[in-house]
C-alpha cells in the first residue's frame, strides 16, 4: 500500500501537529485506509471516545481516497451514522472509499470498525474538486 499525501501541520494527519492525531493513511488501490487505537485524549465520556473525532476521521479517510487519485477536493457534505461507542483502548480501522463521481462532485463512503469488522460508524460524504485557485493553495499547502 502507498501512503497518501499528508500536510504535517494537519490536526488529523499531520506528524507535526503537538496536538494532532498523527494517523497515517495508505491506499490500496481501492480504499483509503489508517489504523488506530482509540487514545484516551481524545475521550469525551469516561472512556468513551469523542464522535466528533471519529466524524474528523472519517471526513479524512474519504477525502484521502480522492486525494489518492491525484485529486484535490474540499468537504461540501457529510453524514455519520453512529452504531455503537468506540472504547479507549479499542484497536480500530478506518476506511474510505470512492463510490461514484458526477463532473467536479465525488460521492463516497466511510466507516470505522475494529480489526474483527464490527462496525462503530458510517458515512457517507460530498467532496466537490477544486478549482484552480484553492486547488493551487491545496497542492501547495502539501508535504513534497
């Protein structure tokens, strides 16, 4: 699997953001993927992981299977659906996919499951493609 282009300073997958989750994100061909174990920093009830943060994840996991495609694209739209709470400690894979494109629009799809595949969340998202002023400060804003 080949990593996917990352910015460092991003709070998702930036390696040099103090406060970020530093995940790491590879694709297969056919998914976007990353790996990690639910932190208790990122905690909202008692441990219980945040779903903002798996909401964060799953944006990223979807945009990085169009960024995958040597595509630059921003978030219009995206829907999470919740099964069950992600545990501190819980080892979890998270993953996305391309489900279809119409003209600068891609559709996908996310989810968050552990390494059993018991699913914790869905998503489904709308990512619209950049045009050439934000696609240049996007390319830009990327690590070489």
């Amino acid at each position: 699997m080949e990593e996917v282009q990352k910015y460092s300073g991003c709070f998702v997958c930036g390696d040099k953001n103090p406060c970020g989750l530093k995940a790491r994100f590879y694709y297969d061909g056919q998914q976007a993927v990353t790996r990690l174990t639910a932190d208790e920093t990122f905690e909202g009830y008692h441990g219980i992981y945040h779903g903002g943060i798996l909401s964060t994840l799953l944006d990223e996991v979807m945009i990085k299977a169009i960024l995958a495609q040597t595509k630059y694209a921003v978030t219009v739209e995206m829907t999470v659906r919740f099964v069950r709470p992600v545990r501190i400690g819980d080892k979890l894979v998270i993953t996305g996919t391309i489900t279809r494109q119409k003209g600068r629009v891609f559709f996908t799809e996310g989810q968050v499951a552990d390494e059993s595949g018991n699913i914790f969340a869905t998503a489904t998202g709308k990512y619209i493609e950049a045009g050439d002023t934000l696609k240049e400060e996007l390319m830009n804003s990327l690590d070489s």
